[in-house]
C-alpha cells in the first residue's frame, strides 16, 4: 500500500536529516557552499531548509569555508568500547555463515562474558550497538564487492582534472646537499605541470603548493585533482575510495571549489595517477 503523500514527505524529510547528521561540520559547509556555488538561484533560506539547520549556519558558510570552533565539551567514553573489535569481528563471521548459524545478540553478549570475560556493558548497551553496526559491516562488504580488477583506459578534457604528488629532491643549499620535497601538480589532459620545492611535506606546503599552481595556471580543474593518501589530506582511510578528511583540507578544497578525486590504496591504484608519479 502506497504511503499518503504527508507520510512520504515526512519520510524523505527524515531520511535527508538524517544524511545531514552524518556529515562533519566542514563537509556540511562544503556542501552548502556548493549547492549556492551550482545553483545561483538559491536563496539561503531554501538551503537551510535542505539542510535542516538554521539560517545563520548557511550565513557563516557563505562567508567562510572554515567552521568557526565550537567549545569543547567533555563526553563519557562508551563502557562498550574494549569489546566493539570483538563484536565486530563475530558480526562479520555471519557474513559467511549458514541463517540459522548467524549471532544473535544474546550469543554475543554470552561470548564476550564466556570467552574474553567481559562484563562492563549491560545487555541493552550491547543490543544497541549490534543494531548499529550489523548493517554498516555488510554496507562495507558490499562496497568491497564493487570494485572488481580490471583496466580502463582514462580518457581526459582540457581543463577537467589535475594530479597532485610529493617526492624528495635534493637541492644544494651552500654548497650543502638538502634533501627536500617536490610539489607537483600536473593538468591531466595538456600535461603542464607547475613544480614547488620545500623545506619539507608539512600541511602548509602542501596547500602553499595549490595556491601556487593554481595562481601559475590562471585557474581551477573543473572536476577533479586526483590523490592518493597523503596524511596532509586524509586522516584516515576507510575502503574502495571513502577517505575521512583532515577538516582543514576540507574547508580548503570547499574555499577554492573543487573535487578531490582519492586513488585505490597500494597496487590497484599505482596507474591511476601516473601523469606525477
């Protein structure tokens, strides 16, 4: 039976809310600057109600890239904590076993007490974070599943995506070898390269390096600037090409209005940036 028009409504809302929450505050900014960047036409007012935040959120966006700090509040580290890598690794064993094989919670909350004499969480706790985490393992798995082996020839317009990479250089600095590091930011499809030197691959190099490239080249790659996992940009890499960013690196792509495009990690993704490696 189809839901009436007010209960579907009330669940996209729900459902786009609850997106929002997921996202870190750098990357809602990220996303607000551009949606109003595309769509010129937006009022603001429309895109807090998108968003589900208030006007002024949109207001301090616009004016900046970079989220204003918020006080640091103090929160309890969960009870459960010790015993999440346990649960997580039973709840993957199900992936590959028989229905009627699989957890359930009760078996769980038994194995951690039995096998590793774990006793702190109560039961509820452990109810909840199995509810959580059974679906957004197998989202993992599936997501591995996707990318099969396989070669695609890259195909690329002018001005459409750039490469970004560091590698050491030794320079002579009176009449001293230095061992330094080479910022390189390569246009994929005419191969021109902008070339930095610097004292070392610190953040602030390595977006001086983009600033630089960009100023030298009068402009912006209208898609994307491929990467692979520099610590500069990623704080953490997740699976296929999910990456947790540094929120500074964030609010900085957000600022210049442009794509970060992350290369497969180790030998899948070797040929996926040759143009600077």
């Amino acid at each position: 039976m189809a839901l009436p028009i007010a209960d579907a409504a009330a669940s996209i809302r729900f459902a786009a809310r609850e997106a929002v929450l997921a996202l870190s505050r750098a990357e809602l900014f990220a996303s607000i600057r551009r949606d109003l960047r595309e769509d010129p036409q937006l009022f603001q007012r429309q895109v807090a109600e998108r968003y589900g935040v208030h006007w002024r959120t949109v207001r301090r966006a616009v004016s900046s890239a970079v989220p204003p700090e918020r006080k640091a509040g103090w929160q309890r580290a969960s009870v459960l904590n010790p015993a999440k890598d346990w649960i997580d690794a039973m709840l993957r064993e199900d992936l590959s076993a028989p229905r009627k094989q699989r957890h359930t919670v009760k078996r769980i909350f038994e194995r951690l007490t039995s096998e590793h004499a774990f006793t702190e969480a109560s039961y509820s706790s452990v109810r909840v974070y199995v509810g959580q985490r059974r679906p957004q393992i197998l989202a993992e798995e599936r997501e591995k599943a996707k990318h099969l082996e396989g070669m695609v020839p890259q195909v690329h317009l002018p001005g459409e995506e750039a490469e970004v990479d560091f590698a050491d250089v030794w320079v002579r600095v009176r009449g001293q070898a230095v061992k330094c590091a080479l910022f390189t930011l390569r246009l994929s499809f005419s191969g021109k390269a902008v070339h930095r030197v610097f004292a070392t691959q610190a953040q602030e190099a390595f977006l001086e390096g983009h600033v630089e490239a960009f100023r030298a080249l009068g402009g912006v790659p209208v898609r994307h600037i491929r990467y692979d996992n520099l610590k500069d940009a990623v704080r953490s890499v997740c699976w296929g090409r999910s990456r947790v960013e540094n929120e500074r690196w964030t609010s900085f792509r957000s600022h210049y209005g442009f794509k970060a495009f992350y290369c497969m990690p180790g030998i899948d993704g070797a040929h996926e940036k040759g143009g600077v490696e």
